[in-house]
C-alpha cells in the first residue's frame, strides 16, 4: 500500500482546534506523514502537543521550517541555525541568488517558490543542474492552484508545466504538497494526482512525487538527525560502557 | 456497428458550511469542468448526476472513461458552492454502479 505524504501544512499553531481538524482531515483523506510548518522558535514542548494530536489521528508528524532569506549569507546562517532542529527545511527562493545557494547547498531538502509572481520562479535548467547534485527537492504547492483564478492560474500553469519538464530532463525529485491554511483547501492525493494533468505531469510522476520522493526527504533526515548517524555510510551500531 | 460508450461512475463526498442540494452540486462540477476545460473539454465529458443524498452529503456521477481525470481534476478544483467554503472530495472510482456503491458502502 502506497504511503502518501503531505509535506505543507501551513496549520495556525497558536489554534490547536484548526491544527487537529487540519490533521484528522489529513489522516480521513489517506495521508500517512503531514509536515507541519512551524514557528523557527518553537518549544519542545509545543512538538509534544502536535506530536500527541497527531498520534491520536494515527499519522506520522514531520517537523518543518520555512526560510525565506533575503541574501545567500542570510541562508547560510539560517540553514547553520535551524538544520538540527527540524526535519524538513524548504526555502522560499525571493531572489536568484538564494535560489542558487540554496539548490547547491546539501542541506536544503526543498525549493520553494512564490506562486502569485512568476518572476520569482527561478527554476531554470542551470538551478535543476545545481538541485539535481544535492539532492534538492522541486516543491509544487497546489492551493495557489486552487484559489487562483483566470489570468494569474493560466500563468501559473504554464510556469509549472515548464518546471516539471525541466525537473524531469535534470531528474530533479518534484514533491507536491498542498500548502493547505484550512481543511477546505486539502484535497486527497489522488485528486491532487488528477489536479497535475493540468501541468502534464504524468498520473504515475504525480503518485510517486507525493509519496516515494517525500518519504526519502524524511527517512534521509531522521537518518541524519538520530544520535547513532556519524556519516553518510556511517553509523553506530552497538555502544560498549567503558568505565 | 458503434461501440457501446464506456463511463466510469464517481463516488464524491460533498463537505460544505451550508446545506446543499442536487442542484448546487452538480451546477458547481459544471462550473468547475467549464472553468478549467472550457465548452469543448466538457462536452466530452459526458457528465451526469445519478443520485445524491444530502444526509449523508454523498453523491455519484457519471462521467466518459476518457474524461475521469480531467472531472477529477475539475471536482479538486471546487472551493465553493453558492458562495460559501466548500470541497467535493471523490471517494471512488468504478466501471459500474453497482462495485462504486458496494464500494462506497464499505
């Protein structure tokens, strides 16, 4: 069976009510991990709550930060900061100079760009090339799908079918997520399969982008952030006491 | 001799913050399959409403198998119905009314 991921909620913390209503509707729909975009300076205590919520719904809860840095110094002292703390970083690329940092820059997990402006949206074949080395995933958000209208989503659907095609040639991972600030705007992932006909990513890509390809973003981090991990191919085993 | 027409039934789970009849749900996937696919992509499309039932907000239509994704795809779309905030999910998919309902039973 099939483990769907939905790697973006964008749940109001501070709500809990939201948050759980959020997450049950998650878990209704099939959705078996949820990353849930938390506050950079969140406590461990607030991780337990979402934990304990999200235990009771039976599904797996993936911490995750958003960054949206200004310059790649920004990023990079961001990314020194927050990579040990959470799961999943995604970064809001709002120039071209993050956008290439941080698709060369291994501990970057997703690209993230703005959907209203297609200016911003600097997936191009040298930053799939730069990606397709560290492993960086293509983040393709759906609400902004849903909740644009007319001219902005027909510009929107022609900037995505350009970037699944460049991912595609580059084997850059594409991750869809919804992005959802309610439980109105989640779908189900095999409507969310059907919804990337519309940027002609194929039924099969779209299955794999919101289960495979999150999966490995999350068991690679976990892998890295558990105390046994020394170094990719390194791990401790076994621990002797010496006294 | 013409082949007989293939279609494909949808089992869809109408969630809104008003009540809502047979009427609104299938004006709002028209909507929606007019939105996304324009007059020529719903004209092929086939679609027709079988049954609805508003204690259970449940609904099933019927659709051409060359056109499910797209209905799909167009039912995802929905945000609202009469105004207010609202989602069809679609539950199934079947060739026959009878496995879609067997289905949707369970």
């Amino acid at each position: 069976m099939i483990r769907f991921v939905d790697l973006h909620l964008r749940a109001p913390i501070k709500d809990l009510d939201q948050v759980e209503r959020m997450i049950r509707k998650s878990s209704e729909l099939g959705y078996r991990l949820v990353g849930l975009v938390l506050p950079p300076n969140i406590m461990r205590d607030q991780i337990n709550q979402l934990q304990h919520i999200c235990n009771d719904a039976k599904i797996d809860l993936v911490t995750r930060v958003n960054l949206s840095p200004k310059t790649s110094g920004e990023l990079l002292r961001d990314l020194r900061r927050f990579r040990r703390k959470f799961e999943v970083i995604s970064v809001t690329c709002t120039s071209k100079g993050v956008a290439r940092q941080a698709a060369k820059d291994r501990r970057v997990d997703l690209l993230h760009f703005p959907a209203t402006d297609p200016r911003k949206r600097f997936f191009d074949p040298a930053e799939a090339e730069l990606a397709s080395k560290a492993l960086s995933s293509l983040e393709i958000e759906m609400t902004p799908l849903l909740l644009l209208t007319g001219f902005s989503r027909i510009r929107l659907l022609s900037r995505l079918r350009r970037e699944v095609e460049i991912a595609e040639r580059f084997k850059v991972p594409v991750t869809i997520s919804s992005g959802a600030t309610n439980e109105y705007l989640i779908r189900g992932p095999h409507d969310y399969a059907a919804l990337t006909v519309l940027f002609n990513m194929s039924v099969f890509s779209a299955l794999r982008a919101l289960s495979e390809n999150p999966i490995d973003i999350v068991e690679r981090n976990r892998e890295k952030l558990s105390p046994d991990y020394v170094a990719p191919g390194i791990r401790v085993v076994r621990r002797k006491n010496c006294v | 001799m013409s082949r007989r027409m293939r279609r494909r039934y949808l089992a869809l789970k109408v969630e809104s913050e008003q009540p809502v009849n047979e009427r609104d749900v299938i004006d709002a996937v028209w909507k929606a399959v007019l939105k996304l696919f324009g007059e020529y992509g719903a004209s092929q499309a086939n679609l027709s409403l079988m049954e609805y039932n508003p204690q259970r907000n449940f609904a099933i239509v019927r659709c051409s198998h060359t056109a499910l994704e797209r209905v799909r795809a167009s039912i995802a779309s929905i945000t609202e119905i009469n105004g207010k905030p609202a989602v069809v999910h679609a539950t199934g998919v079947s060739g026959t009314l009878r496995t879609l309902r067997k289905k949707a039973l369970m």
